[in-house]
C-alpha cells in the first residue's frame, strides 16, 4: 500500500502539470527557461545536444531494448517490454488528446507531431530508468553501481535538455513526460513483484 500512495504521487505531479498546460497555465514559464536554454546555442552546444538528443531515437532504443531483452531474464523482460510498450501507446493518446503545438522557434532538427509529453523523455525513462532498476537489483560492487547510475541518471535528464535545446519542446512537456513515465515504470515493477507468475499473462 506505501508503494503505491508513494507511485500515485508521481501520477498526481503528472496530472498537474497536463492540466495546467491545456488551460495555458505554464506558457510564461515555459518560455522564460526555453529562451534561457535556446540562448545558450554555439557550435559546440549544437554538436554535443544534437548528438545527445539521438540516445532517444527509435533506433537506439531499439538496440538497446533488443540487446537487453536477450541477457535479462524472463521477468525482467516482461517489465520491459510492458514499460516500453506501456510507455509509447500513452505518450501517443495523450498527444493527440492535448494536441499542443511544437516550439516555433528555429529548430536544430525537424520533428513532426504535437509537443506535450515529450516521448524522448517518455523512453528514456522507459528503458534507461530500467537499466537503472537493473543496476541496482544485479550489481553488488558498490562503486561500479553508483558510477553506472550517475551516468544513467544524466544521460536521462541531459536527454530532456537537449530536446528543448534543439527546438521541439518546452520545458514543461519534458517534466510531464518524465513524471508519467516514473509512474509508469514503478508500477509495472510494483505489480510485478506481487504476481509470481507471468505479469503479460495476468494482464491478457
């Protein structure tokens, strides 16, 4: 029961936030960090966030996703892959039940679609915050656990940066997506945990 006051918080933050930004409630804060952000823009910052940014395209999850599904075991792979499934079919409803707009400023790439979650920060979650879990479940050695997990844990949020910094989304839809996304993944370990069986199964 902790478990799940303490996940339902994540999904409260989540709903806040998706409210406030269908009634227009975060665009001056939005855009005060956006211009923020997209003042910081060189050459160099343009390299090293358009490459950064890629960490969350389709191709390098899927590796990734591929990659782990073939060493973890079967109720690993079944927190995963409803994560990630889980993950994906809610950004793209949601998406298209909010339909706010991208950014209209120049854009470092081009990506279509609407704003608000952000599915970079959805997956990145989705699949390096179960890395993540992984970690802290399998690895005994200490000290390479916390380094693997502070790289995890920027790689995530400097993915949610360069989104903004790159042009197709604010601030707010980073910090939605990361929300929806942590509750998510907590609850699909959560129900896994308490079922000894096949979670896939159960949830057919």
């Amino acid at each position: 029961m902790k478990k799940i006051i303490e996940n339902t918080i994540f999904i409260i933050i989540y709903l806040i936030i998706m409210i406030m930004v269908i009634f227009n409630k975060l665009s001056f804060l939005d855009t005060y960090i956006y211009k923020i952000i997209y003042g910081l823009r060189n050459a160099f910052w343009d390299f090293i966030f358009i490459n950064i940014t890629k960490m969350g395209n389709i191709t390098i999850i899927l590796i990734i996703v591929i990659a782990l599904l073939l060493k973890i075991n079967r109720k690993n792979q079944e927190i995963l892959s409803l994560t990630v499934i889980l993950t994906v079919l809610s950004n793209q409803l949601i998406k298209l039940i909010v339909k706010r707009p991208r950014p209209n400023h120049i854009r470092l790439i081009r990506q279509a679609g609407y704003s608000f979650p952000s599915g970079h920060s959805m997956i990145s979650i989705a699949v390096y915050g179960f890395l993540l879990y992984y970690i802290q479940k399998k690895y005994k050695k200490k000290y390479s656990k916390v380094i693997i997990s502070t790289i995890l844990v920027l790689l995530i949020i400097m993915i949610g940066i360069s989104r903004v910094y790159v042009g197709v989304h604010y601030p707010s839809d980073i910090v939605g997506g990361y929300f929806l996304s942590i509750y998510i993944l907590k609850m699909v370990i959560y129900f896994s945990r308490k079922n000894k069986g096949s979670l896939i199964k159960k949830v057919r």
